[in-house]
C-alpha cells in the first residue's frame, strides 16, 4: 500500500512561493503604469490615428517628425505646446516621434508622413545615432546618407515645407567628448537642410547660449535608469520637468538628453516662427 506523502512540506512549500513571489508582482503592477507612460504609450494623433480618423479639416497639417524629443512622453511635449499655440487658428500637428528611433527607423517609416499630405514637416531625429556610436566618422555618413534620402522623399512626395531641427545638447559640458562629436552630426543637419532648401532651426544654439549664460556644466549621464527616474518624479511625484532636470543638475535637459519645460519652450518658439512665416493658413 502506497503511503501519502505528508502535506506538510508542500504547504511550506506553498507559503515560501507566496512570500516571495508577492513582493515582485506588487513591484511589477506597481512599475507598469511608469513604463507605459514613460516609454510606451502613443504621442497624440500619430499618423497612423490621422489617417485613420479621415478627418483632414481646414487648416494646414503639419507633421513633427523624429524620435522621443519629439514623442515627448518621457520628457516635456514641445508638440503639444505647438498645438496648444497654433491648434486654435486651425493648424493640425501630427505626431510621428517615436521613443529610440533613429535616423534610418524614420526613414524606414516616411510613407506614412506622405500619406499624411502634409502642408509642412520639421524633422528632429539623430540623438540615438549620436549615442550608438563613438566612432564618429561611418555613424556621420550613414546619418547624412539618411537624412538626405529622408530630404528628397518629402521634396518630391509631398507639397510641404521642410525644416530640420539641429540636435539638443548631450549633457550640459558644451566642452565635452559627447558635444565635440555631437557638432558632426548638427554640421550635417545643417548641410543637408541647405542642400535641399529647407529651414534649418537652432535648437543647439539656442539652448547652449541658455546653457553658458547660466554656467550649465553638468555631462550627460543618460541611462533607461535616469529616464525611468525622471518618469517617476513627474508622473509619480507631479514634479514639473523643469525640478526634474534641475535635481539631476541641468538647465534645459532632465537626463542629460531629454527636454525640461524651457528647453520644450525653445523647440516650440522656434517652430512657431517658423510656420508664422509660412502663413499657412
């Protein structure tokens, strides 16, 4: 006759299960609503939902192109501070920023902003190439081979105006190994922008004059660490941008990448004049 194992073991077994497992799904349940409003949810009217609503309107659509700065959910939205600018004289702002997204990943995507028929696109991508690479030379070329195929999609697919955005600062030591090879890549921004005569917007300049006039020095220490820690303090702990940043050490940025308020500011000022000289509509 086969004996029944006693049932003591497998309860203890049981209760050390429970014990242990219980503080790492309360972590989880706890973290899931970070990472999602941090890195995962979607910007506000993405093309694709333009696309989809079939509701085009009146007024001009313009389409922000690039990768988080322009996603802005782990940072502040100079997207949505455009919108709230412009949106009540009719302009449309399609969001088409997507969080770590390079220059090739835009451009493996740019059908979609010509299915959007866009009166105007402004391009702000290149951070994420800046940051893979630390030999600068093949990262460059493959950067401007992109942004000047990304050029002649837009000139020849679509009717619309095109600016590119020069790359914020990385970290606030303008001085720096990371800004040093940073400047490459704004230099071919630049370069590509007049090649195909579209507007070139200052972002960098404006936000290192800001910068030096308050003696930022601080480098970049981006991580998914900082940026989750960052998320936490805004959407946990309701700090603005702006406290984020200046607790990690910064002026403009809150990681060292990632636009506070002001440096939000800056982006959207120089949109706006840009689309005011358009005159759209």
């Amino acid at each position: 006759m086969t004996e029944t194992p006693p049932a003591k073991p497998r309860r203890r077994l049981r209760r050390v299960l429970i014990w242990t497992l219980t503080p790492v799904l309360i972590l989880v349940a706890a973290l899931a609503p970070l990472v999602y409003l941090t890195f995962l949810r979607d910007a506000t009217l993405t093309p694709q939902e333009f696309l989809e609503s079939g509701d085009t309107g009146d007024g001009p659509v313009v389409v922000m192109a690039g990768a988080s700065t322009v996603h802005g959910i782990g940072s502040s939205d100079f997207v949505s501070l455009l919108r709230q600018r412009l949106g009540g004289e009719g302009h449309q702002f399609v969001n088409a920023g997507i969080n770590g997204h390079t220059s090739a990943d835009l451009l493996a995507r740019s059908d979609e902003i010509v299915e959007v028929k866009p009166d105007a696109v402004a391009i702000l991508v290149g951070t994420n190439n800046a940051l893979a690479e630390n030999e600068t030379g093949p990262a460059v070329r493959d950067y401007r081979r992109d942004l000047d195929a990304l050029a002649k999609k837009l000139t020849t697919g679509t009717d619309a105006a095109l600016a590119f955005y020069s790359l914020q600062p990385l970290g606030e030591d303008l001085d720096d190994a990371d800004n040093k090879r940073l400047a490459r890549f704004n230099a071919t921004v630049e370069e590509v922008a007049a090649d195909h005569d579209a507007t070139y917007l200052p972002l960098n300049e404006t936000l290192a004059k800001t910068i030096r006039a308050e003696d930022g020095s601080q480098p970049c220490d981006f991580s998914l660490a900082t940026a989750a820690t960052a998320g936490f303090r805004h959407y946990y702990l309701g700090q603005s941008w702006d406290d984020v940043g200046a607790a990690n050490g910064y002026t403009v940025l809150i990681d060292g990448v990632h636009l506070n308020d002001r440096g939000a500011k800056a982006a959207a000022d120089l949109g706006e004049d840009w689309l005011r000289d358009l005159e759209l509509g």
